[in-house]
C-alpha cells in the first residue's frame, strides 16, 4: 500500500468521523475521532489482511495497492461499531 492509498484510508476516516459528529447527536466532542481512527483501522484491516491473509474478496477496484470493495466494507463495519461503542456503551454517566 502506497502514499496514495493511506492517504485516501485517513481522509476517508475523517471524512466519516466528522460526518457522524456533526450529522447526529454526538455523546462526548471526540466521538469524530474514535470512528475516525475505527474506520481507518478498519480499511486498511480490510486492504491487507483479508485479501492478503485469508484470501476473501482479492480483486476488484484498486487504488495504489488499497483494494477499494474489502476497505469500504470493513472500514464501514468497524466505524459503526465504534460509533455504537461510544454512543450506548462507553462513557456512562456515574
């Protein structure tokens, strides 16, 4: 995975992250950046390790070595389920 590619990885997981702080009802001012790193991790997981170790989803779309169909799905999965984490579990008032 190139430059390119892991630029497109971060701009798309803040694009997200902001995206979910300001088009919803946010629980704390950093919920942005708990699914923005999420999505992030998620993309790049999904690039790498499910095309390259367990062999799911090779080919496709591709950008810079960053396969385009894996990243958006599970950069996706793994964003909601941060945004669900911060919003119903974490961060309970006492």
């Amino acid at each position: 995975m190139g430059a390119l590619a892991i630029t497109v990885v971060v701009g798309a997981g803040l694009l997200i992250g902001f995206g979910v702080q300001y088009l919803t009802q946010p629980r704390t001012q950093l919920d942005w950046l708990f699914v923005a790193i999420a999505t992030s991790i998620g993309a790049f997981l999904g690039s790498e390790v499910l095309t390259n170790v367990f062999g799911l989803m090779a080919g496709g779309p591709e950008v810079d070595g960053l396969l385009i169909i894996p990243a958006v799905l599970t950069g996706l999965v793994l964003g909601l389920l941060a945004d669900a984490f911060v919003r119903y579990i974490a961060f309970e008032p006492a």
